[in-house]
C-alpha cells in the first residue's frame, strides 16, 4: 500500500470509529448540551526548553481530548519547535495530531496517534536548507493514574533516513487536566 494512502486510511477509521461511538439525547436545552460538552473537555500539552553549550530547544505542544466515555476519548494536538546547534543547524518543525485514547480498565491507556509535522532545517556550514514532511502514526500503551499515563509509543511509520526522531520507539507522559 503506498505510504501516502496508509493516513488517510487511519484518519477515516478513526473518523468512523468517532462517528459510530457517540449517542446523543434529545435535549430541547441547548445550553445544558454546550455545558455537557465543555465538562467531558481535558486541556493538556507540553512545554519543553533545553540549553546547553552552544544548543538550544524551544517545544511548545498544546493539546485537548474529548472523553466520549470512560472507556474511549479522542482529540487534536499542535506542536512547534526550534532547534539550533550554534553555527551547525537550526530548524523550526510545527504541525498537527490526531488521537485517540482507549482504556479498556482504568490503569491502562490505549493510544493511536497520527502526526503531520512540516521540518524546515537550515544548514549553516554546507549553505543547504532541508523542508520536508514527516508522518507518523503512534501506536502506544501506558500506565494510567488519575489524569497522568506513563508509557511508551512506536511510530509504525518510521523512516531512519527521512525523520524528525532518532527513533521509531519512545517513552511518554500525558497529562490532561
């Protein structure tokens, strides 16, 4: 199956997973809906900044889940980074998630995630620049206590020459509040 086609397929099944797994009630109180709605929203993301010698990272990464039901919640994410290793590189990468959160019992997090991030890096000493897209589809599992899970993810779609991380295999911490 070509690469490209692989997201949009995952994107319609999650689509249609989403579509199929909500019931709503006849409620003539439009305000009592929109409340209902707000109240199953968690607010969540990252932040990250490390500096070193000569080195610089920036993350910002916010996020929101709806929580359809105890067992099953799904949302989006934005991220944006800066990169810059003094008079080497540095590269701004910024883009989009999908997710989707299953627990099938309370201290354990299912989760398939499918990011699109633009890559736009710019080599000093060579005068090269580098932009490109990297895809990649998430598949992890985690400890879950309250709001935080701790676990690992494995991008199924990795490439080790076309990428934005060293590895397909990574750990995590979510937290949604």
């Amino acid at each position: 199956m070509n690469m490209k086609i692989k997201p949009i397929l995952l994107l319609t099944i999650l689509f249609f997973l989403l579509k199929n797994s909500v019931v709503f009630s006849q409620n003539d109180n439009s305000k009592s809906t929109q409340n209902n709605f707000w109240k199953d929203v968690q607010f969540g993301g990252g932040l990250g900044l490390s500096i070193g010698n000569n080195f610089t990272n920036i993350a910002v990464a916010p996020s929101a889940i709806y929580n359809f039901n105890q067992y099953f919640s799904a949302g989006l994410g934005l991220q944006y980074s800066y990169l810059k290793q003094k008079n080497f590189f540095d590269a701004h990468t910024y883009g989009a998630s999908i997710i989707g959160l299953v627990n099938p019992i309370e201290e354990v997090q299912l989760s398939a995630e499918l990011e699109q991030l633009r890559v736009n890096v710019n080599y000093k000493d060579i005068n090269l620049k580098d932009n490109f897209w990297n895809t990649g589809l998430f598949l992890g599992v985690g400890y879950r206590t309250n709001n935080v899970t701790i676990g690992a993810r494995y991008n199924v779609l990795f490439d080790k020459d076309r990428n934005v991380y060293g590895d397909a295999f990574m750990p995590f911490v979510r937290v949604y509040f």
